[in-house]
C-alpha cells in the first residue's frame, strides 16, 4: 500500500537520497527545507502525511521546535528522527521529545524500510506486530523476530542462510539475547519445520546424569535404571537438537558427541549396537569456546565439528535501535495476555529511560521488566514511575514525581525528563612524574593523560594513542560510530586499532594480557 511520507532536512543531498530511497519502497514522499515549512506542508495536505522524517539540526526551526509544534497541534503522525549523533544522549532527547524511531546517518534503504514499515503499522492502528503473541507451540518463525538494528538484520539474514541447509549451527552470544529464538526460526525455516524440535540446557544437567539424558539408556544399564530412556537424540531423529550453553558439557561426553555428529549414531549406554540418528544440530554458548578449547575444557576436535556456521548475536547494549521496537512488542502481547480492556501506550520519558539502560540481562530481563510494569499498571500510559527499578541502576537517574525523571538534581529548578549528566573532557596534561604504565585507575581516564613516561620522556606515539582509544570508547560509552567520528579515522581502521591494542570495547579501561 502506498503511503505519504514527509522529509524535513535542510541538506538538500540528504532530502535527494532519502527521497530516492523512499519512492523505491514504493511510497510517495514530500520535501521540506526546515521545521517550519514543514509545518506548513503539513497544513496544507491536511491528514494524508502516513509518517514523518525529521533531521533534528535545521535552521529557522530545528527538530526539536518542530517536535513542540506538533504537540502544541495535537498532531499524532509518528516521527522518525535522523542524527548525525549516534551517542546514547541523542538517543534519550530523541525518545523525550516525542520521536517514534530514530536513524543515526547515514541511513541504509534496509534500515529506512523497517523504520517506515513499523511507523506505518503504529499509525494505522490495525497492524499487529507479530511477536506481541508469544506462540504457544514453541513454533517460532524469522517473521516473528522484531529488529530495527542493522546489527541484529545481519544475524538474521545469516540464519535464514545456514537454514536452507543441516550446517552444524554455533549461536554466540550473552544470555538472554534470544539464541532459542533464532534456533526456532531456523528449524521452522528449515525442511525439517514439522519436525521434533529438543532442547537441552547442557549446563543445568548434573554432570553425573547428561549422558544418559543425551543419549538414553536400557533398563538395568546403572544401578537406578529401572525404566528404558530414550534420550534426546531419538527424541529429535528427523529433527532438530538444539543444545544450550555447550560450552558446559564434561569432556568424556563430548567424546560422544563428537561420534554422534561425525558418524550419525550414538551410543545408547547398556546397549550393544550404536543406533543411526538423523538430527540436525545447533548449539548455542555465552563463552568463548575457543578460549575454552586453549583451557582444555573444550575437545579442539569437537569444536571444528560444531563451529563450521558461527553466528554471534549481538548484546542488547549494542543495539539501542531494538528497544523502541521491543518495548511496543511487549507492551501489546502483554496486555493482551492480561486482557486489559484499554490500550496501553508508553510515555516517550520511559521510552528515554528504557533506551538509557545497558539491559545487562538483554531481551529477557526488558521482557520481564515490561511485564511487571503492565501487570502493576492502573493507566493507560506507562511512565517512568513504573519502571522505579530501572531509574535507580542508571546514573544520575532520579524518580521525580509523575510527570517524569531528572538527574540527581533538586529543588525547584530540576527538569522532570532525563538529560544526559555531564560527563568530564578529557585534558592533556604533563604531569611531574607519570603514572606507572600498568596502572590504569578511573581517575587517569577522566582527569589526564600523560605525556611523559616515568623516565621523563616524551612517551610513545603508540601508547598515547591506545590511552585516547581508551577514553574514547569510555567516553561515548562504545559507540564504534562516534567514536571512530571523533577521532577522525574510519569504523574499519579503528576495528584495526582495536585488535592491534588489544581493547576490549565492553571493557576499556582493562590493560590487554
């Protein structure tokens, strides 16, 4: 169905591409210089504006005046937000003031679709997203996975790949991403989707019981065994054994395993003959099996059995573009659930505040947050005041009344939506004796970095650098975009840079082994 978009974007290359984009996905679009032509416009072609694409730094009226107008008007149309700020701050003002979506430059068509896709389905009103029903059958299709992030499309589209053949899968990734999920999205988009799907959390069988579990047993085969067990193996012939946390499982069985996955048979414990099985097989692991495989806890052999299709997916830290979508998705499969006779919407000061949070947890633990705050909702709104959990493991996160948040500020001057706390520049400074080079406390990073080494030399090109990469990622909090940005070097060189280092991103400060 073809839909009516407005582009506000005082950058005419900018208005040109994103026009091109929107008019392949098959919609109309409409140009605008800056805020207030565009309220013009939008004033002049009354209701038929479906979704709204705003640049937020616009002469005469920038996007945040425009986000004001249009509040002041009544006006619901969604609006999608372009930045050239990927930093978690530009996100939460974004959120606040009232943005559907946001888009960090410059756009890709495939991210522009989505944004537009779901902003057309909020704005009708009709459309349902398709994970607001968890399926009760465990039948779990790509179509039910909701993503906006660039990052989290990639995963998917290597998942549909390795789907379309039995390639022995490795999902990586930390708990709670949603490595069952995909799992389930391969097996139904796989020919074996009418096909037993098993699961088995390799880390939450006593070590004693695993084999016979995976592999079954006969009647009379240990002291114990009075019934015949099948194991999981037969229970997924024809289909797929999906094998939680791997990375668990004791040596001698992963012996077993290794049979199992060379040879297509296992070995049923007091049976006399191996029994052929025909399963297709996918682990998932929040370790580094590699690191692992160095530690001897991990058959080297076994691992380039299982590793022949890795998939990492990403944390939910790294992909803030997911949470907008996610949070709408719960929020309607929850209360739905709850059979609430209202619709419930969620304030963009929660939506600020969800986006804020690193969601240590990831998908599960921003599931379970969103649930709790449906079920002890009274309104049709969820606010801030709902989610008291999540404020105070922020930083500077303050619960202020109803109306919203600040940030660890009081009396009558603080602000009742979040801003993002000061965070202080880093200074070049020449101390009269340097820090020890194997020191690296929090104060270095925030106060100084030093420009002579204990010796009283000039220090090393090398090391300053790798001191400022540091900071840097400290400091926009692992954006690889701005962070690459400010430091005036390519994403790819500072990847480069990274590995040279030895940096983690998730850990900065850490001095490389």
């Amino acid at each position: 169905m073809t839909s009516h978009i407005l582009v506000i974007d005082d950058d005419p290359v900018q208005r040109r591409l994103l026009t091109n984009m929107i008019e392949r996905l098959g919609h109309v679009a409409h140009v605008a210089d800056n805020g207030r032509s565009g309220l013009e416009l939008l004033g002049r072609k009354g209701g038929i504006i479906n979704v709204i694409l705003l640049d937020l730094l616009m002469p005469e009226m920038n996007g945040h005046g425009f986000l004001e107008a249009l509040a002041e008007r009544g006006v619901d149309t969604p609006v999608i937000v372009q930045t050239g700020q990927g930093g978690i701050e530009t996100v939460v003002q974004a959120m606040q003031a009232g943005a559907f979506d946001f888009l960090v430059k410059p756009v890709s068509p495939e991210r522009l679709s989505i944004a537009i896709g779901n902003a057309l389905k909020m704005a009708s009103r009709d459309g349902k997203v398709k994970t607001a029903r968890r399926p009760r059958g465990g039948a779990v299709g790509f179509d039910d996975i909701v993503s906006a992030s660039p990052a989290m499309i990639r995963v998917l589209d290597l998942a549909r790949r390795g789907a379309q053949s039995n390639i022995p899968i490795v999902l990586e990734g930390e708990s709670g991403v949603g490595k069952e999920m995909v799992a389930r999205a391969i097996q139904a988009a796989s020919d074996r989707a009418n096909k037993p799907f098993v699961t088995v959390n390799c880390g939450a069988i006593p070590h004693n019981l695993v084999e016979s579990i995976l592999f079954g047993h006969e009647k009379g085969a240990f002291t114990g065994a009075t019934e015949k067990h099948s194991g999981k193996f037969v229970d997924a012939d024809g289909g797929t054994l999906f094998l939680d946390e791997i990375g668990d499982l004791p040596l001698e069985v992963q012996v077993k395993l290794l049979r199992a996955v060379q040879q297509g048979e296992i070995e049923t414990i007091g049976a006399r003959q191996p029994k052929k099985v025909d399963v297709r097989l996918i682990s998932a692991t929040n370790k580094d099996l590699i690191n692992e495989v160095r530690e001897g806890r991990f058959r080297e052999d076994l691992y380039y059995r299982l590793n022949v299709f890795p998939i990492t997916i990403p944390a939910l830290r790294r992909r803030k573009e997911d949470i907008p979508v996610l949070v709408r998705a719960f929020v309607e499969r929850f209360a739905a659930e709850q059979r609430l006779d209202r619709r419930l919407s969620v304030s963009s000061g929660a939506m600020a505040l969800l986006t804020a949070f690193d969601w240590p947890g990831n998908i599960r633990q921003l599931e379970n947050a969103i649930f709790r705050a449906v079920v002890l909702t009274e309104g049709n709104e969820l606010t801030v005041k709902d989610f008291p959990q999540i404020a105070t493991q922020i930083p500077g996160y303050v619960v202020a009344d109803r109306s919203g948040i600040s940030w660890g500020e009081t009396g009558p001057e603080r602000r009742a939506l979040a801003e993002p706390a000061p965070v202080p520049r880093p200074e070049i400074a020449v101390p009269a004796k340097a820090l020890p080079r194997d020191h690296v406390p929090e104060a270095r990073f925030e106060n100084a970095i030093a420009s002579i080494d204990e010796g009283g030399n000039v220090r090393k090109l090398a090391e300053v650098e790798e001191e400022l990469i540091r900071f840097a990622l400290k400091f926009y909090r692992g954006q690889m975009s701005q962070v690459a940005r400010k430091l005036g070097i390519g994403r790819s060189t500072l990847y480069r840079k990274l590995k040279d280092y030895g940096i983690d991103p998730d850990n900065p400060l850490r001095e490389a082994a």
